[in-house]
C-alpha cells in the first residue's frame, strides 16, 4: 500500500462561480484502478464528489475523464500507470454540470446526426446477412466503439467549433459506410460532406492518443475523405 | 499535438516572410537604386541570421505537411511517430546543407 495523492477538479454549480482543485490523499496498490480510488474519496472521505460510472470493466464508457492530462477510462487506468501524484479533470470542451461530469448533449446531437444505426432494406435472409471475414475486418475495430467521447473531448478542432461532428461521430459513419451489407452509403456521405465533417480533421492523432481501446481513428477519418474524394 | 501546433506556428511565420517579401519585391517598380538599396538591407548579417531560420521554417512546414499528405492518402497513421522523426531527419539533413553556405557569408560579412 502506498499514499496517492489526488487533486481533483471541483465545481459546484449551486455555490461556485467556477471550478477549483481539491487534495484527497487515498491508500492505493499500484494495481489499484484509479476509479476504485475516487470511490474510496466518495464513500469514505467526501460523500458529495460527482463522477459518472457505471460497469467498471471498460465497457460501459461513463467513467471517461482527464487524468494527468490525457483523457483515459478511470476504471482502466492502475495507479501505476499514472504516478504517485494523480490530477483528475472534467472531460475538456464539452459544458460542466458538476465536479467530474459533463453535458454530453452537444455529442450524443452530433453521434445521431450521420444516421448511427444499420439501413438493408432487402427482404432479410433466412439466416443473417452473410459478410466476408475480410470486409468485416474492416470494421471490426470501429465497432468496438464505447462512445466514452474521450477521442472527441481531446480533439483541438473540437474545441475550436463544437459544431464539429467530431472524430467519434464520424467514427461512427465509417462503421456504416464501410458495412458492405449497408446501403444507406450515398445518405451518410451527403451527412457528412459538410465544413463540419471530416474536412475539420488536421490529421492532429489526439483522438487516436486518447481512445481506450485503442482504435485508429484518424485512419478512419483519411479514408472517409478519400471515400467523399471519389464522389 | 506537438507537430501540428509547430506546423500551424509556422505556417504562420511563413505568412509573415511572405508579406516582407512581397513588400521587398514591390520596390522594383520604383527603379534600381532603390531596389539595390533594399537589397543591400537584406544583405545585412541580422537578416542572413533571419534567412537560416526561414529555411528551418520552410523545411519543418513542407517536410510534416508531407508527413500528413502520405498518412491522408496511403495510411500510415500506426506509424505516425516514427514518420515525423524520419521526416525530421530528411529536413535536419537537409538545413545543415543549405544553412551552412548562408553561415558561411555571415562569417564573412563580419569579419569584414
């Protein structure tokens, strides 16, 4: 066991004007997620610390925020990862409610907002739609998606225009777009052939620095730019 | 992040040298002398001194825009890193080559 201290990003919006840091100081392994601290500060130390958190187990996306400056999963980030001395912030750009948690309206409009769900209007199959495994591969890490919006929080584009679809909502649209068994290509490509779609991304990575699981994100966004090169 | 904050501060810079040298060039339309006048302004070691740092300038901005040219059409965004050391070796190389003959007639405009 060793002492962590912790500073972490407060705000009231009943009392405070604007945000302020608090020191916490949490006994931890080095194997200790950081999430299991901040409840160790919430159950036992400071019953009114606000952060969202659901599954625990790097599924669920809700516990994403700015530990040591990168966006990372508090349930997936050990204290060895991220030091002795642990800074925890909001996720940066999107409007703070309270302490930890954000208004994530802003990026679930842009997320619904290139047609997020499956279009096959064929008469179903038997059986499911058949996909090659290599045309699945060209989807499979972008479906592994967690919309934690760690990618679209860290992106300097984002924070510039929050008009901006965003790398995770434009993530998203190559999911379907490249889905061979998808056919509302043409639609999502006019969705997104906009000032605000992919032409925004100045190739920066933070949002590929960022993702927890570790999805090339910026590639996904090169090739939807050539995808609208060839209309 | 880094490499795109120094690509846009020097794009910036580039903007900069571009309005000096368009003011340079303009006086051309007002004859010779006053053309040679300027010239020998720019002849000075302070702006040799500017000139090796316009080369550094232009070769880190062509040389990551490359970088970022080569990842938007053929991919390479898992090697991103290890393509702007490459890149920064190739321009590094090439500012040695091209800022030494530049320090060369420094030296010799103050040893005179």
């Amino acid at each position: 066991m060793q002492k962590i201290r912790f500073r972490i990003k407060r705000f009231n919006p009943a009392k405070d004007r604007r945000p302020h840091f608090e020191d916490f100081t949490v006994e931890a392994e080095p194997e200790t997620p950081v999430l299991d601290c901040l409840h160790e500060i919430k159950w036992h130390q400071d019953g009114t610390l606000a952060f969202r958190r659901s599954c625990g187990h790097a599924i669920c996306g809700s516990c994403a925020m700015t530990i040591n400056g990168q966006n990372r999963l508090a349930c997936q980030t050990l204290v060895k990862n991220v030091g002795k001395n642990i800074i925890v912030e909001p996720l940066r750009s999107f409007p703070l409610e309270k302490d930890l948690i954000v208004n994530l309206d802003r990026f679930y409009e842009r997320f619904y907002s290139i047609m997020p769900y499956f279009v096959n209007n064929s008469p179903p199959p038997d059986t499911e739609r058949i996909q090659w495994p290599e045309d699945q591969e060209l989807i499979d890490e972008a479906a592994s998606c967690i919309l934690c919006a760690s990618c679209t929080s860290s992106c300097p584009s984002f924070w510039a225009d929050d008009d901006y679809i965003g790398p995770s909502a434009l993530l998203k649209a190559y999911r379907f777009i490249f889905d061979t068994r998808d056919q509302a290509q043409k639609e999502r490509l006019a969705l997104i052939n906009t000032s605000k779609g992919p032409w925004k991304c100045h190739t920066i990575f933070n949002c590929n620095e960022a993702c927890p699981k570790d999805i090339d994100i910026t590639n996904a966004i090169a090739r939807l730019k050539l995808k609208l090169n060839d209309l | 992040m880094v490499s795109w904050a120094l690509h846009r501060l020097s794009g910036l810079a580039l903007v900069a040298y571009l309005c000096l040298h368009i003011f340079v060039i303009h006086n051309l339309a007002y004859g010779p002398e006053r053309f040679d006048r300027v010239m020998e302004l720019l002849g000075s070691p302070a702006f040799k001194l500017m000139e090796i740092g316009l080369l550094g300038v232009i070769l880190y901005h062509a040389f990551n825009g490359l970088r970022v040219i080569i990842i938007d059409f053929w991919g390479g965004t898992k090697i991103q890193k290890q393509l702007f050391w490459i890149m920064m070796v190739i321009a590094a190389a090439l500012f040695v080559a091209g800022a030494a003959p530049i320090a060369g007639h420094l030296l010799n405009a103050l040893a005179h």
